[in-house]
C-alpha cells in the first residue's frame, strides 16, 4: 500500500484507503461527477470521480474502506487522485491501524494500568463506581479505549483518552502518595473519571469531531450527569463524597475561562487540574516536537498557540 | 413589637425575635454563657444570655421564634441585648413575615402568572416538564415561591427567585414576539428553568446561604440536572430540543468568566442570557436607589460593585 | 438582469451594474487599462476595460449605473469581467434596489412607527427634541432612512439604521412599561438617539464606509454633540434632563472598552445599553443564519466572531 | 493660627477655618446638634455644636471662613472639636491660601508661560482658537487657573490644572522638535486643550469634587464639546484640522478602558497620550514621596494603586 | 514559657521573648516610653515600657531575647503588655525554635534528601553546578535551611524553601520519569535551582521581609544571575545546556503577568512551572485548612486570595 | 544595479546581490537544484539554480555577495529568478549600504552625539559604566552601532538600536531636566544602556533576527546581566545605585505582561517606561507612513497591530 502522503504527481496508485466522506456535484457543464476524501493514518487527499457511471466504478459510501486506482496529479498547488476504478474491500484485506491515527502504547496494556488503578481504590462505594463504568459498562468500555482526548490539540488520535486518563491518574497517585491533605480514593476515581465525559462529546474514529450534544453541552456537564446518574441508582452512595467528587470533575479545567463551572475548592479539585494541565500541555509539546521532527526542522518551531510561546526542542 | 433598628440604648426591650444562631462559650472568668443572633425583617442584633441558669431563660434552638426580656446597650459601638429572660414564642403569637426580607409582590397572583406562562406553551413536551415541575412537583413549588434568587445581591428575598423568574420569563416572552428567528416555546421554558437550580444551590430562609452542595457544584449545572434527570423519565423527550433546552440552561450567564460552562450558540440562549442579565441589573439599581432613600441620601450613591460604577436616581 | 453571484466562467454577459470604483492603471507592457468593480445586492466583481480608447467603451464614473457587455472568466480563482462595451444607463433602465443591500422591513412603515413612539413621549422638552430632529430636519430624516447601522457586522443595508433604532425603542419602551424606576419619556427620547451620530460616521451607500470623521471620533461622541447643540438653542431645555439623555447616549455601548467614555450610571442607561446589545446580536445571529441557508449549510456554522461562539440554527 | 493636624488632645483651640460642611442631627435623647466640618490647608477635622442655642454660636454656613473657639478630644480614635463659640470672620481676617491646597509654582508665572506656547503658534485657526479660550474668556481663564486636575489622585490643589497643563504642554513641545512626523501647532494646540473639561467636571475649591455633569459626561467628552462649539462659529475652520484636533482630545487617555472613545490613530494623538500620562504618573510619585518624607517614612513607601506598584524614593 | 496566644487579661507574665522591634516615643505630656514588639512562634505582641529610667529595665535592642516581667491588659481591643522588667536572656536559656515559625519537617533530613537528588544527576557539568551552591558554598547552605519561601503567601517559615525545593524537585522527579521528551538532568537542576534567588530576596528570620535588591530586582532575575555567574567561571560549561537551564529558572512561574520575563518555550520548563505552581498551591491549602482547624472552623472557610476561590477541607 | 522591487516579468537580470539562504533540494524526477534567497535593500527575492553543475555556476555560500545572470519570470504570483551564471563578487565591486536596510541617520554622529550624553553624566561610576562599554569595549561599540533595534516591528535597520538609545535618552534628558524628583545620572545611564542586551538578542545583519539565547532569555535579562557582570569587577560601584539602575533596566517595558519581570518602581523607571515606549510608536507610525506613502496609499492604512489601531496620516 502507497501512504497518502508519499503519494507523488504523476502517478498511478492502486491501493485500499478509508473514504472519510462523498458528495456529489454537477460540473459547469452539466456534468456530474462525485467529490471524495480518502484518508489513511498518514493524511487525507481529495478525489474526483469523472466517470460516475463507468463500469469499474462500483457504488460506495462514506466509512467504507475502498480498493481504488487512480491517477495523481497536482491541481492548484496541492495533490489530487481522478478515481478510476472502486470496490468496497472485503473485512480481511486492510488492517485498520493503516487507516487512523492511533496511541503508540498498547490499548490492552493501558487498560490493565486503569485496571490496576480501580484496584487499589479502598473506598468501596468508589471502588463500585468506578466499576459500574469501567469494567461492566461494556459500551463505555470500548468507547473510552477508542475515543480520542481532542479532535485536534492534543491525544487527538485512537486510545487518546484513555492514554490521557492514565497519565493524569498516575500524576494523581504520585500527588496523593506526597501531600497528606489529599483523599486517595477520592482523587484518583476522580482522575479516572475526569473525561468520562469525552465519549459523548466526541464521536468515534474516524470522525472523531464534536456531536451536537458535545457542542452544546460539553464533556464537563456530560461527564457530571454521568457519575451523578450512577449515584442515584445506589442506595447509599454518601453525598458529601458525592459532591465532592462531582466538584473535581466540574472544576477540572482549573479557571472559569475555560470552561468549569467552578473553581477549585478542595485540595483534591486543586491536584486534579494541574495533573490534567500538565499532561495536556506536555503532550502538546511531544506531538509539536514530532511533527517538527516530521518536517526536518530544527531548531525554534515557531509560535505554539495552546501553549502560548513560541518552542523549540531541548538540546541540553 | 419593637423593630431591631428601632433599639435604642438603655431600653429595655420585650417582643417575639427569629432567633438566627444559638453557641455557647467561657467568659475568661470560666462562666458559661450563651453568645445569640437574633434578626426580625429589619436586621439582626448580637444579644448575650450571661446567666444561663436563670429560672427565666428556657430552653430553645436556632430558628425558633423566641419571646424575649433584655437591656440594650452599646458596645465596642455595636448595639447588644442582655437577654433577661426567653422563652419558645407559639405559633399564633406571631407574624412570621415580620422576621425575613419578603417580596413587595404578592407570592400566590405572581405563581399564577407564572402559570399563564407555562399554559400558553405549545409544544407538548416542553409543557409537560413545565407541569411536571411547577405543577406537580409540590415541594418544589413551596420552595420555588419562597426562596431568594441571591444570598446577598439582587432579589435577596422570600419570593425573590418567582420574581425574577417571572420578570425573565416576562422579557423572553416579549422578546420571541419581535424576532422571528426565536422558538418562543423554547424560550419560555428556559427562562422558567434556567434558575431552578437555586431551588437547592440556596438554604431555605431565614438561613438563605449557600448549601454544601450549592457552593460545590452551583445552580446552574444543578438546574442543568434537574431537567436532564426529568427527561429520562421521559420515552420520547425529542433529543435536539432537550440539548438546546440543557444549552439555555448552561449558557445563561452569557460568558464563561461568569461561570457558564458554554457560551450562548442559539438565538434562544442569546436572548435569555440578556434577559436575566438586564433584570438582575436592574434590580440591583431598584434595591440600591431605595437603600439610598432609606439612608437619607440624594445625589450620587458611590460605587456600586455589582453595576461596576458609581450611580445615581435619575432626576429626570 | 443576471446578478454578480450567478455569473459563470465563459459566459457573455449584458446587464446594468452599479459602479462602485473605477482606476486606471498600466500593464507591464506599458499599455493603459482601466480596473473597474461593479457591484449589485447580491456581491460585486473584479472587471478590466483593457482597450480602453474602443469606440463601445463610453465615459463613465464610479457610482454611475452602466450598461455593459463582458466576458466573464476565471482569474487566479476569482470571477472577472472583460469589458467590451459600456455606457451610462438612464435613470429608468434600472431599479435602484436591485444594486443595493436593503431592510426586508418596508422604510416609510418603519418611520411612521418611529412618529409614534415620538408622539408617545409626554414630556414637551423631549418631545420637541425628538420632532426637531426626526420630524422638521428633513436632510437627517433622509438619513436616517437610509443609512446602515454598521459597515458589515450587523444591519449593514439600507434602512438598517432605522431598523435597528426602531427595535432597540420597542424593546425600551417594554422595559419602561416593566420597571417602575424606569422614567419612559427619557428612555425612549434616549432609544431614538442612541445611534443617531451614525448618519455622519457612515457615509451613504452605495459607498457605507466610515468617513474620515466618523473614523476619528466616532458615532457614540458625534450623536452626543447633535443632541447637546439642539440643547443649546433651547431657551428652557432642563439642564439635569439634558445630561441624563447625553449620558445615556454616551454610555450605550455598556463598557468602557466598547467605546462608551462612561458607564451606565443611571436605570435608563442599563437599559438602553441591553435593550441595544440584544438587538445586535440576534441580528447578526438573523444575518448568520440566513447566509449559512443560504450557502446550503445545515448544523453548526462555525465560530462568529462577533457572537465569539460557534453557532447553529435551533432544531427545536 | 494653629493648623489642623497640629491640634492635641486636651487642647483648647482658637483660630479661623474654612466650614467645608455643616449638618443638624438629633442625639438619642432628641436635643438637637450641629455637625460641622472645618478644613485648611493640612486637612480638616469633625466638630460638634452641642449647645446649639448658645449665645457664643452665631449663625453661619458651609464655605464661610468661621473664627471659633473649641476644645479638642479624641473620640473614636480621632480628633474632634466641641465647638463653644463660633462666628463669621470678615475678608481682611484671614489668608485663603491658608485653607486650601495650592500649586508650588507661581500661578501668573504658569499662565504666561501658557501664553507664550500659545503665541509660538502659527497656524491661525489654531492660534486663533487658542486665544479665544485662554486670553479672551475671563471666565475660563480664571477656572483654568484655579482648578484641580483632579478629586485626588494627581495635581488636587488650586492651579493643578495649569501645571500640568503646562508640563503636557512643554513635553509636546519636546517631542514636536524631535520627530519630524510631528505638527507642532496640532499637537501644540491640542495638549492646551486636552483637560479643558476638567473647568466644567470639577466644582470650584473648596468643593473640589465632581460636578453631576461631570460624572455624567466626564471631562473628555466636555472638553471635545468646547473646542467643538467654538469651531461652529468661525467660518472657516479647516474641517480636517477641527476632526485631529478633536481626536486628539477624545483619545488622550491612551485607551478605550481608561475613558476615551477613540484609541490614537494619527502621530500627534500618540504623543500626546505619552506625555499627559508621563506628567500624570511623575507627579503621582512626586505627591507620594512628599507625604512619605512627611510622615517620617523611609524606604518602601508600600503598594500605590495608580502606579499599580510598591514605591520608593530614589536613593541614588 | 507562657505562649503570646494563651496571655490573658489581668495575668502577670515572666518569659522570654524575641524583641521584633523596640522604637522610643514621647507621650503628649512629654514624658519618653519605649513602643516594643515581642514575638514567639505564636503570635507577637505590643508592649509598653513606661519607666524607662527604672532599674528593673535593663538595656536592649531589637532581636535580643529578653527576660520580662509584665501586666497583661486589654486596650483597644488588643492585648498589651507594660514591661515591668527585662534583661537580655543568655543563649543557654532558651530554644529559639519556640520563637519563631519553623517546618514540620527535620531540616537536616531534607536536606540529605537534596544531596540524594544532587548525586543522581549524571551530567557532570550540572552535577558540579549543583555540588558547587547546595555542598561547598557554607553560607548558602546554611541561608537555603533556614530562609522561608515567602514572606507570607506559602511556607512562609524556617525551613520553608528548602521544604518547598525539595517538594518540587520530587514531582520533577516523577515527571521526568514518566514524560520520556523530558531530559531528567536538566529538569532537576532547574527544580533544585529555580528559587535560589530567594536567599537574597528576603531577609533572614526573624524579619523575614523583602531586602531592597529582593524588592527592586526579584528572586527570579537574582536567581539566573547566580547560576550564570557560575558558569562564567567554568572553562567548559555547554553553552546550550546553560541558555536551557537558565530559561528554566527565568519562566518557572509559567506567564509574563506572574512575573516571568520569558513563557515556557521547553519541555523541563513547562514541567516546572506546574510543579511549582502545583506545591504553592497545595501547601497554600494546607496552610490555610490548619489554620481554620486552629480556630475552630468547620465547613467552608470563606474566599482566600491566593487560590482565588472560597474553600473548605475534604470530608470525602 | 536594479533593486529587487524593480525587477520585471520576462525580463534578464545581471547584477551582484546578498545570497541571504542557500538549500539543496531534489526535484520530483530526483533532480538535483538549489533554492537560493538573494536580497537588497529594497526587498528580498526566491531564486533557483536548475542546472547545479553548469560550468556558470561557481560554488558560494550563504551571506555572500554574489554576481549573478539570471531570467525573471512569475511563479505561483510572486517573482521568481532562474540564475544561469554565478560567481562570488569581490569586495570592491559592491556597496554593503546598497544590501540591508539602514538607519537614515548618520551613524557616526550619532555615535558622537551618545558619547556627549555619556561626558555629561557627573557621577563617576556611572560616568566610568558607561565608558566601559560605550568607549572601550570595541566589540561591543561595533555591534552597538550596527545592530537593529528589532526583528520587525520598528527600528529594523542597521544602526536601529543606536538610534533608538539615543532618542530615549534625549527623552529622559529632558524629562530630567524638567522633573526636580528625578535623578539626571541614574536616568541617563539607564537610558543609554536599557537595550543594551539587544546586541546579544538579535544576531548581525543581515540575519537580524533571534538567536538562540536571546529566544531563551531575552535582552531584558541579558542587558540586566551585563550592568551587573561589570559592576562586580569594580571594588567600590555603590550598591544602591546599582540596584537602581538594574531596576530601571528590567522594568523598563512597563508593565508585567510585556516581559518586564518587575514593575517601574521608582521615579527614573517610570520616565524610562515612557520614552522608550513613546519613541517604539512614534517610530512605527513613522515607518508606517512612510511603507503607507511608498504604496501609494493615502487616507487610512488599516489596522496596525503594534499601535493597535487603524491609522492615518496627519492633514492638519
């Protein structure tokens, strides 16, 4: 298989890419033809179809993975494949790790560190929470492997999510383990569960971009319901811990400006937004310095906007 | 009965008070006595019990209305009672609306308003979690009628969120009949739901402070909740108009330095982000022009936080 | 007539367009051309008269309608006219409001329901100010009628002034009726001159840019200098009334930052200054709306700048 | 004559000051009583009219020069007068400079240095206007020589105005023979000018406070006004010089949150912003230091909120 | 030792305590006393000496430890002592660590917990860096045990900017083991370094204020200034290694308007600035939730300025 | 010669011009070429070499001055050059001044005119500071005298940094000399020396832009270091006078959040935050008149980021 972004102008390309989306359109003379976006973990490229009714073109829809070949070329300065021929490919001739972006750690691996993390949690109302959403929610269990932490700045790609969570739940761990003023129990479920949010807010792979309910409503607040809801269904859960871990999540973006409700208000509330800040700001900068790594740069990679400076990487 | 801010020094008082708080503690001498807030509609007053043993002082708690003797006098130029003798006042010896802040509005005709409102809603789901709400659900409406819509900075009273509800709803109302753009069923419910929060965010008078859960997660997630919750309940609740319902809800301060967690994306929760944002302003001009003419004063009233500048009555 | 936005690459066009600029300029090669923009409602073009001295190319200046024959080709991506003949059309070849931008609202409507309002205010000050400007003042009433209330962000077409202006006083004139500490009379004299320096800061259409003086001084301060002047040929304008009406129109854009040399200091003035915001922005959300259907957009249009959201239509 | 902060307790004080305020109150017991405030140059001081009857306390009121005689005590902490006799001193009696706070300079020697700026300008419209407002108007001459700059923060003493009127002045000046982009007569003219207002938002000492016009107005609209008027009445004002000149004035304060309009959009408006704030903040640390050195202080001088810094004297 | 917080009105006292600071004053019937601070690790406390000239008052200045004999009393509202007697007290007969604030933690054991983490940096350039200020320089050792990190925000005591060194340098630790871009040798370094500075920004105990340099220069700049005068003397020094090193002392508080001449442009320097950022912040908790268990407080402890929110102590 | 911004389509260029950047790349058919950025004064131009081996073509590098044979033709809309011959000019052959963008002023007077300032400064350890670097340090004079006061914004020319200096400190001179509370040798010297670190921030032309270090620290800091690194060699610099003037370095940017790491502290700090400031607008209005004048523009030029306004050119 040719990679998207290896592709070069003149040539012809045979190969099975994800069709990211297709629409059709009606040239100046009348003449219809179909627009499509092929994407691979590499990039997407645009695609015309001319020749809608040839005989090798056969019907296909968006989120099929598609066997194509086509002809390269380069049109107002950017890359270009004129379609061909297409079939929808069967399940066993692509590897879908080929087609999305996806976490450099092993999902199954991560997911036993999250494991491991409920474990230890000895609060068992907390304990059973974490549970409930973590090991016998199937749906959300798969969910929260696949969704990405962010369409775009950061973890942005499969099993972001849950890579972010364990970062920030290790962080928490490691905070609890050193200031006696903080609750374990009560800050690493909140760790765990700081996101939870993110699987409603974000569609799965490869759209991976806000839904309706995520715009309008946030992972914050969706994330709040999620845990307040399980908390109704038990008999006993105690409020006061309730709300306390409620607050965690509510306030985790740290300041009102970016989105939480509230401000931090416990120590618990306090360690969680900086363990979540850092990991996104650190991840911000691995991914920059990859991408600039990528690019042959060296030296200052120019003005970051999320981490507001202008970065270069460490020579030290 | 005679008001608190009518005390004078070195009378002698008898009437029927709210008693607000009730500690005890040591002189430096080792004798016990009883440190007591008292309040009636016109303030409170710091009385002490010093002889706690008396034949003449019973027995009561914090809230009950008590039937006091007591000295005043001033000290560290504070007016004080020496509390002589005390004793549980029953329930027909007093008029509970002389002893909290109460509405210049009568709470019942504003209730029916509001109940015009929720009648001319069209929209049957809207309605019914209108009903389900402000009709059905009799504990809310008692506390929905009687508690205030801030501790301290506007609509500070019993009946003071129905007023400002109903002073919302009045402009949302006005509001969707000039812009096209607006679903006035939408709209109106909102306007009736977007404080009802407060509903819990705030202790029942004379208390009127922030509760533990109000102060950790704030009115606004918490009225976010309550319609959420409702909705489940429901089988067929249409999912696109419960979103936007739940953005009005979330986006209703406008910004998020005001702690909405989502900026106002629909022409609904523009609108009502105006209209609560003007009534309450408003309000506050109303309650400090009048505080100005209970003091005496004419002319420029001084900086008024809240309206972030200094202020005046218009002469007109 | 085809309009601009309906032009397609290769055709040959023959209509009447207004003109908007006119330059003249010099190829490479030395040889004189003329680049001409013409525009009508629907946008405007990029055109060249390169034979400029042919015979079919008749004198013509900018904001002359013309009556031409083009080529209509595509340019570094853009659409652009060759012109091969024009002339100036007579006054009756065309409709004015075919080239213009202009209020779906009928204008003499809109004023006859702005006399009202003036006919509303009982206190004779203000009402022969109201008349004097809005009523004898014939060059200003022409105006006013005309003018656009912004060179783009909202209400930028003919009649938008008056538009504007005439929803902000109903929207004043509800408050007034609602808010007992609300003095009407000077409310509304202040909702109808709140924007009434904008017929000096905007010059007329078709140019509607900011006027050098309207750039260095702005409307808020060129509106307060017509009122006070008027004020000056009174004899018995009240002096206290005066400043609160200037007050009001200074302070109108609510904050500082927004331009307003003063904060709201009086009811009036808070009012005003919502009764205004609110206006703008669901217009611009109006405006928004109808150019996403008009692109053929569905769901979430993306970030406004001005609403500093990312916006959708309601489902509702 | 014993100056005010020179008074002990115990003492019995004899002397003339100026009665800055004079009140009637009732005691608790209800006999009636005068507040009085009496002030001179190094401050003022709460007194009390007791025996309001008495044949020694003739009748007098605010703003009069009063000759009394009184005994001083502390009360509360702070000094006080228990007035015993009181009478109207006549104009020969007393020194007003005594009495009121004033500019260390030479109040006639400013105004001919402003006469002389005004003479090095050609231009004759601005000549001309300049002449008109600080030789002609007696009025204006006489307000401009004798008022503030301010309530408090800088330059609040009779003459402070035309000091720092002079200062902006001569440091345009400067700058006008410096840059070359500069037009010395614009800026010359425009620094005069620039507080003009303040003859209008500030009452006469020894008031000294905010007129209701100016905290409706403010100082920098009222200012644009009067150079605005006067222009109306010459034939020929160059329209383009009038709206600088205007911008000038309305944008001095540098930016839109410190009160102007408009920001500096033309190289004379900049520097003129530098040089009004440059004099305002040098005289602000001026005045502090002064009181520092006064009141023994060395080093720190502590936070000074319109410098927004811990200050101190330069040591060198 | 009768502790400053448990002195009662009426009671004589006899102790030792630390002279803060001892000023002379006249009273107003000319009669000299002295004004004196006494401190312990309680509280401190106003005194009076009245009979200079007695024998029983032997001389002393201020930071003697002085043995008293004293009369306790209330005076406006604050406890006071008059000095009956007093002497200087020799070394031997007090423990200076019950006269001022000091950590919970054993200074000499965090301190070998530095020079564990000294050891373990590999790079032999830093390592020396490190071995240079934090082994061989004496009397920074000495100064970095016993100097507070803050005059009062946070570990305002003795040992507090070693405690809060170290507890930075740990999270660093964690950091650095679990963010593989991070280059551990650097990160270190700066932890250990990056509030060097503050030996010479405040004062030793037990003033423990802003020296003038500290005021007019900041820790932050000190601290570069310390490290890149080290490298100076070293032949070899990595000039690259040195830029990144200091950057990191220069950004560690993370923006501009925290007073970093620089944002965080490297991996190590994002790191810091959250680890420091992170203990100031929990340990200002901390502090802050001993402090309301000190006086008796339970639930939410009202707003506090530092975390810029109202707080309370987990329940959990 | 013919500059850069005069260079035509089609036409054949021969000339001698800077060669600013050199890469190697490979073409699409794995050719080999090479980009090459040749400038001047007037402009900069992208340049390739097709044939890499043509006997023409002789070997040069970066920063040399080269003569060249070339065609001009427009690619992608901008002008490209295809350079046919090459060869490195010798140094006769050129005029440097011809090549970067340099100060219209003399340098060298200018360089005489600092000198007086630095005679006229009367304390002698200023007096011998600035001689140290300004007389005798002849690298540094040499850079001083070359370096551009910035990348971009203003004063981006050779000999921009000692034109800058010395406008600032002919401001500060006189604002000295009108200001009694100000220091005339402290602000002098702060003056003169306040960008200094900027000779180490910005690398020669014609690279003129940031180096590493000066990424990392910033000429604040670094200026900072080099006062201080020579007042450390001298027995006996006074030690106030030295924080002082360190003071007036670091903060004379004015406030936090332009990288000042403290606020102007003291009266020289202050009237140094001006005139730097002042002189950084002046001069970027008067480039952007001049760029504004140069495209023929008149009226408004749009918004200018750095004066964060639109602007025009004075009419007066």
């Amino acid at each position: 298989m040719r990679f998207i972004k290896e592709i070069r102008d003149g040539e012809q390309i045979q190969g099975i890419y994800l069709c990211k989306q297709k629409t059709s359109a009606v040239t100046k003379n009348g003449k219809p033809y179909e627009n499509v976006i092929l994407q691979d973990k590499t990039g997407s490229i645009d695609c015309k179809i001319w020749d809608v009714k040839s005989a090798g073109i056969e019907d296909f829809d968006a989120l099929d993975y598609i066997d194509i070949v086509a002809d390269a070329s380069i049109f107002n300065g950017a890359m270009q494949l004129s379609i061909k021929r297409a079939r929808v490919a069967g399940e066993g001739e692509f590897d879908p790790a080929d087609y999305l972006p996806v976490s450099s750690k092993d999902i199954n691996e991560m997911y036993n560190e999250l494991l491991k993390y409920i474990n230890s949690v000895s609060n068992r109302y907390l304990k059973r929470l974490l549970e409930f959403f973590f090991v016998h929610d199937e749906k959300l269990v798969k969910a929260f492997k696949s969704t990405s932490a962010a369409k775009s700045v950061h973890h942005g790609f499969v099993g972001g999510l849950l890579e972010h969570t364990l970062s920030v739940t290790g962080t928490c761990d490691y905070i609890a383990s050193k200031y006696p003023i903080i609750k374990r129990d009560l800050l690493i479920t909140a760790a765990i569960c700081h996101d939870i949010g993110k699987t409603k807010e974000l569609s799965a792979f490869p759209v991976n971009d806000y839904t309706d309910e995520g715009n309008l409503l946030g992972h914050i607040v969706m994330g709040y319901e999620m845990v307040k809801d399980y908390s109704k269904k038990q008999d006993d859960f105690p409020e006061g811990l309730l709300n306390e871990l409620l607050h965690c999540i509510l306030s985790h973006h740290g300041e009102l400006e970016f989105g939480s409700p509230k401000k931090p208000a416990i120590a618990e509330a306090i360690a969680l937004s900086f363990a979540d800040n850092a990991d996104a700001k650190l991840e911000t900068m691995r991914e920059a310095l990859e991408a600039g790594d990528a690019a042959g740069k060296s030296g200052w990679l120019g003005f970051n906007r999320y981490l507001d400076s202008n970065i270069r990487k460490t020579m030290g």
